[in-house]
C-alpha cells in the first residue's frame, strides 16, 4: 500500500506526535539557547539508559535514517544484555520515546514512501528519524564526558614546540601563497599554495585547542584535590610530586616557547587581513555555516590573548602561573598542618573510623564494652556524696541525653591548650573615616582633572595642564593605544565613570605637542581628540 504524501504526512503527525505542517528543515535553525537546553533533557529522564541506547544508535553510523521497527529491534538485544529496563524494547514504548526526543529537539523527523501490507506495518515503516546535528555533538560530550577517568589529565606539552613551528610554517606558507596568487590567481600553483596555508591554519588551532583543553582538565582537577583538608600522608607525598615536579615542568615548557609564539603572532597581525582574505569563505556551502577554526579575525584574537597579555586582560599564560602559586601554597599549608599538629590529619581521624568499624560489626553487649573502653563512661558507681549540682539524670541513656560539645582543639589534638593569638579589632571607625575621606579626595582630585581636559577640548595643544590631569590623559592615551592591531589604525578610550572620550588617530605629519608642568609631551605622527564634558551622570552619581 502507496499512500500519498498528504495522507503520508497525516499518519506522519499521528505516530511522531509532531507538527507535521513545519518543515524537517525547520527544526535545524538557530534556537536560542532555552531551546538549545532542551537537547540535554534526556540525560536526566527516568529511562535516560534507553535515551541514551537510542542516541548512541543514531550516532554511530553517518546518515542514521531509522524507523521506529528498526530501533526496537536494537533495543531488544539490549534489553537481554540488561543495558535497558524490561519492556522498553516494546514498539509503542520506543515510539513514545522517539516522539520526546523529537520534541526536545535530538531527532528530526524524515519523509520516505513505503510500500507496506497494513496500516500498522506503515505506520511503523513510513516515519523515518535522522539525528540533528547539535544532538550529536550532545552525544559525542556526553560519550567522552562518561569515559573520563577521576585522576589527573596528562597536558599536552609536546603541542607547544607544535604550535610554534606551526605559526612559523603559517608565515612561510602565507608568503608563498601570495607569491603565487600575483603571478596568477586562478592557476594550479595559487590554489595548492591555499590549501597548504589552509591545513597549516587548521593544525595549529587544533593543536591549540587541546592543549587549551588539556591544561584547563589537569588545573580543574588540581583546585578540587589541594583545597582538601582531609589529605593522609600518602596523598600529600603524592600531590607534592605532582606539584614539585609535573607542574614546574609543565610551566617551564610554556614560559619557553611562549615568546616564540607571542614573535610570531605579532608577525602575523600585520598581515591578518591578507591572511583570512586567503582563507576565504567556504562558497559552497553557502554564507550559513560553521567554519573552521582560524578563519576568523575573532579566532586570532583568541589564540593571541591565550599567549600575549593586553592592558587589563591577563593572558592564560599569566593565569597558569598565577594558578600554580597557589596550589603550590595550598600544598604547603596542608604539609604544615600535617606536621605541626595543628590540624585534621594527625589528629583522631583514622582512630575514630576504626572505632566505628568495631561498632559496626559488634553485637549489643560488645558495643557497650567498646563505648566504656574507648570513652569511659561507665554506669553510675557514687562513692563518695554526690555533687550539690548534677543536672545528669541516671534514667536516660548516654545515647539519648544532651549532646556536649568538643571544641576543636580537644578533637584534633586531644588538649585544652589554648593556641594562637587574639584576633585584631575588626571594627575600627578611625581608620574607617581615614580612608573613606582619602577616597573622597581621590575622586574629587579626578574630577577636577578630567574636568580640565573637558575644558581644554580642542584648544588641548594650548593648554598647560596639571599633573592630575596629564596622569588622567596618559591613563586614557594607553587604553586608546592598546585597542590598535597596528600603529596605523585609530584608537579609542572612554572615562568609564566621567562623560570623556579620548581618541588617537595616526596622521603622517601631524604632530600633538601637550604642555604640562613636568614637561612637554610629544605625539608624533598622530592626532589627539577630546569630546565629552567629563561630568558624572546623574545615575551614576546617585
């Protein structure tokens, strides 16, 4: 039996339980990102083991175009193996679970005619599932997520002296390929130079992206493990290892060929429009499309700010060590509480689990045997008079009476003695009214010199200005100058509280002469523009 297309359509709707009026096409446009959530539903539904068994079936052949008959008949042998629940191999089962997944988004719903011999064998054969393509990616994160070990990530160093000959190869490729582009663009030679400036593009980034991966795994794995308190000796010889000697290796290696790197990435900003020019957009697939790393100026910028610090904007780099300090300084902290007495680990941790393991496996009479021995707190023997005050009541058991509270000093060290010394006064309103009136005067000294430069505008060059206000102008002139690629693009600044905006353009004879009481201030080459009228506004005064 043939049915047509609409009739086709309406069983469609039936069985999948979709809008069979919207397009399949429809369904793999840009959502937003509550939509996009919705991809990760299945990972927490009751049945999340036969999702994710019906997932890993589409995922695992390119083009998976399956049927609800063929996806039952795939869950059935896992449902022997025990890898699913009884019953969900059942076909009404396996449709309602592709009509969620078709809902959440994961699946999308095919077209294909079939000649079938009833309606419940064309119901079961005509309705078709591909997977869309962010449910696989889902997929893939969620395959790799559960094969991931606990332990530490090794980093990739070996990538690094990689990622360095690379953008040097990147360069060398880049001048070939428009030496061969100005002889003849369309011949042979300019496209095979292209392509070789393509794959050396497409390395890098690659090889950048899993070093980037493999160092932020090991430091996340790192912060949850020195931050403990509970750390037996065994486990501190094992991080101070790994901290001592891994870490200081790895650092090594990227401070070595870091400025290698950061040579040749500035070598490679003067020409990055040449060099994203070459790279071009994929026309064939259309302006819609998810390129490939490095083929974006946003791209380049990454791989930069990864290496290379900027005002206001630390590099990786720079957070690597800044990471490695302190972990260093956790580790140290918990070898001086292990060896000082002061903290957890030498303390009665390991007795009092073993307590509890003979409580554990002891009978009633045992355990009140145990709890006298290890406590002393034995039936009631008065042989002398009893105290004038004694709130204890003979009647209720030690188990079932007020709970005294153990300071820390007796539980880690089994002492009284008291330790340390007396914490500092913490509220102190001298000191309080000091600096507040220190920042008053502060942001008065920066209004009043902002306020002169607004006042200044373009009359700046005949101007002598304070000192106040010419730090503010340096302030602003070097944010101005760091927004540049080059020293031939124009930059700009803004006051981020006052209403003062500093512009810096490059003009070839123009010179910008500032005086000021501590000297004259000379830009060459560049023109220096002031708008704004540096007052605060009003919401931010408020």
């Amino acid at each position: 039996m043939t049915a047509p297309d609409h009739e086709a359509d309406v069983l469609r709707a039936g069985v999948a339980g979709t809008a069979a009026d919207v397009p399949a096409h429809a369904l793999d446009d840009t959502r937003d990102d509550g939509q996009r959530l919705q991809l990760f539903a299945y990972l927490q539904a009751p049945e999340h083991r036969t999702y994710l068994a019906i997932m890993r079936l589409f995922t695992s052949t390119l083009l998976a175009d399956l049927s609800a008959g063929e996806v039952a008949a795939a869950l059935a042998a896992a449902e022997r193996e025990g890898r699913v629940a009884p019953g969900e191999s059942d076909v009404d089962t396996v449709i309602d679970r592709l009509k969620r997944l078709v809902k959440w988004g994961n699946l999308v719903v095919g077209r294909r005619e079939t000649i079938a011999s009833s309606i419940a064998e064309f119901q079961h054969g005509s309705v078709r599932y591909q997977v869309s393509k962010l449910a696989v990616r889902v997929q893939r994160d969620v395959d790799a997520l559960l094969r991931v070990p606990e332990g530490a990530r090794e980093v990739s160093r070996e990538l690094l002296p990689a990622i360095d000959r690379g953008l040097a190869g990147i360069a060398s490729a880049l001048s070939e390929a428009l030496a061969a582009e100005g002889r003849d663009p369309r011949a042979k030679v300019a496209r095979q130079a292209r392509e070789r400036l393509a794959e050396q593009v497409t390395t890098v980034f690659l090889q950048h992206a899993e070093l980037a991966a493999t160092v932020r795994d090991f430091y996340a794995y790192l912060g949850q493990v020195v931050t403990r308190h509970q750390l037996a000796p065994e486990e501190i010889s094992g991080f101070r290892n790994l901290l001592v000697e891994y870490i200081q290796m790895v650092v090594e290696d990227v401070l070595r060929h870091t400025e290698s790197i950061a040579g040749s990435l500035a070598g490679l900003a003067g020409v990055r429009g040449e060099l994203l020019r070459l790279l071009g957009p994929a026309d064939q697939l259309g302006t819609d499309v998810e390129r490939a790393r490095g083929r974006t100026a946003a791209d380049w910028q990454e791989l930069t700010d990864w290496f290379v610090d900027s005002p206001g904007r630390p590099s990786q780099v720079a957070a690597l060590r800044e990471a490695t300090a302190r972990a260093i300084g956790s580790l140290l902290a918990s070898v001086k509480r292990a060896t000082s007495g002061g903290g957890l680990v030498p303390g009665r941790r390991g007795e009092l689990l073993k307590l509890a393991k003979w409580f554990d496996g002891a009978d009633e009479a045992t355990a009140h045997q145990l709890h006298s021995a290890a406590f002393g707190l034995h039936s009631a023997r008065h042989l002398q008079p009893a105290p004038d005050y004694d709130t204890d009541n003979d009647k209720v058991s030690w188990r079932d009476g007020p709970v005294q509270d153990v300071t820390v000093s007796v539980r880690s060290r089994g002492d009284r003695g008291a330790r340390g010394r007396t914490s500092r006064v913490l509220d102190d309103p001298m000191t309080e009214e000091t600096l507040l009136a220190q920042a008053r005067e502060a942001d008065q000294k920066r209004s009043a010199a902002v306020a002169e430069l607004a006042a200044a505008g373009s009359r700046l060059g005949e101007e002598r200005l304070s000192p106040d206000a010419l730090g503010v102008l340096c302030e602003l002139l070097t944010l101005a100058m760091a927004q540049r690629e080059g020293s031939d693009e124009q930059g700009t600044a803004l006051d981020p509280v006052h209403r003062l905006r500093v512009t810096v353009r490059p003009v070839a004879g123009q010179h910008t002469e500032i005086a000021s009481a501590a000297g004259v201030l000379t830009l060459r080459d560049t023109v220096l523009e002031l708008s704004g009228d540096g007052a605060i506004p009003q919401e931010a005064a408020r």
